[in-house]
C-alpha cells in the first residue's frame, strides 16, 4: 500500500511514516510532499492508495488539497493528521470527503483505530 504523507514539517512527515509502521499497516510505502501544490504533482506522478495529509501548510492548505482532489473527480483515500481539532474544522473536513481524521499527538493506536475500518473496503 502506497500513502502519501503530506505535512510542511519534515520532522512530522518522517514521525507519520514511522508511526504507520508501528500501526502494522502491512506492505507500506511512503512517499512525501511539503504542502498540498507539492502534493498534487506527488498524486499525479505516484498514484498512491490514501493521503495523510497536515492541514495547515503554505502555499496550499490541506483543506485546499482535499477540496482540489474532490472537485477533479479523484476519490482516494483521504484524511488528514493535525492538530486542528474544533468541531467546525472536523465537520469542514467530512463535509469536503475526508475519511478519517487524527489529531497530533497521536499514537500507533489511533492510527490503526482511525485506518483499520477504511482500509478494509
């Protein structure tokens, strides 16, 4: 399974892949972007299953990003991991097809919690 990880923060993007890893997400690879216009090209080029994406980064939002995909036609997998966490923000982020969402700090555990029922379809 191909994820892009999508987070301004290369510290971030490294502690997502690692934390997907310890999840037990199996045959995993990643691949990264630095903000949702990077994350575009990374889509276009790499083709991966789902995004995991930050929601705030510059030059485009997560947000942006999901909103982008959505109105091209493109249904991947999509959630965001952030630390944005206010109700409106959740419900912008479902009301636009996000499929998960996981709030920083997380764990191993929240991610299998938050993966386990979408990677199942």
């Amino acid at each position: 399974m191909k994820v892009l990880v999508v987070d301004d923060s290369k510290a971030m993007r490294m502690i997502v892949a690692r934390t997907l890893k310890q999840a037990g997400i199996s045959n995993l690879t990643t691949v990264e972007a630095s903000n949702g216009l990077e994350a575009l090209t990374v889509i276009a080029d790499h083709k991966p299953h789902a995004v995991l994406c930050d929601w705030n980064m510059p030059e485009m939002k997560g947000i942006d990003l999901l909103k982008k995909l959505r109105a091209d036609g493109n249904e991947i997998l999509f959630g965001f991991v952030t630390s944005e966490s206010s109700p409106e923000v959740r419900k912008e982020a479902e009301d636009a097809g996000a499929a998960f969402f996981i709030v920083k700090p997380f764990t191993p555990n929240a991610f299998e919690a938050a993966l386990t029922p979408v990677l199942a379809h």
